[in-house]
C-alpha cells in the first residue's frame, strides 16, 4: 500500500550471500527496465541518477550466474535494455516473496497500526 511516496507496511530485502541482496530498490529499478528498455529512462522515472542506476545494473550482472539486464550500446540506431530470462525470473521470485511476506505480516501489522497515537 502506499501513502504518497511512502510505501506502508512491510519492505523486504532477500540476502542470498553474504553482501549479495535484492530489496525494493533493485527491484523496482528491474521493473521500471522492463517497462521503459532503457536504464536512463528507469533511472529518471525513479529519480535515481543514470549513474546510480548503471552501478547496480553492473553489480547484479556480476552477482548472478548469468546477467539480469541485457544492455545495448547508444548510437544512432539507439541502445536499449532488457531483462534476460534469468531477471525475469529474479523479479518474480522477488516479487512473489514480497507479497508471501506482507500477507503473512499483515495480521500484526494492523495490530500495530491501531497501538499509534491518533493523527490531530
């Protein structure tokens, strides 16, 4: 659920290894690559710097058996990003846990919510 550009309720991040992990932000910035196929164009509509953007693209390529995003270079016929099968399937894992995980959360979390001071 979110509350302007807050996200409410439960944010997850999956550590696979030591220093290995996939959070919302990756995620996101997955998502916004599949919709958009482009890295630049993900990073502006996240607000996230293109070099930001371009460092974790890098660095999941490099921590996963095969590459996440396949990247083509600028030029005059464009460049361009996708997903491979392996970021696909990345993503929906991620996204599937993210949902297992606020589903099985949500009974405390309304728990918690109604022990807040009420808003003036």
């Amino acid at each position: 659920m979110k509350a302007g550009n807050v996200t409410l309720g439960v944010r997850l991040r999956v550590v696979l290894e030591r220093g290995i992990a996939i959070g919302p932000g990756k995620a996101d910035l997955l998502e916004a690559i599949a919709a958009t196929g482009s890295i630049a164009a993900a990073a502006r509509g996240m607000g996230m710097s293109y070099k930001r953007a371009w460092l974790l693209v890098e660095t999941m390529n490099a921590l996963f058996r095969a590459p996440l995003v396949d990247c083509a270079k600028g030029g005059r016929a464009g460049g361009g990003a996708t997903l491979t099968a392996l970021g696909d399937d990345v993503l929906a894992a991620y996204r599937r846990m993210e949902e297992a995980a606020a589903s099985a959360a949500a009974p405390e979390l309304a728990r918690l919510r109604r022990t807040l001071a009420r808003r003036r």
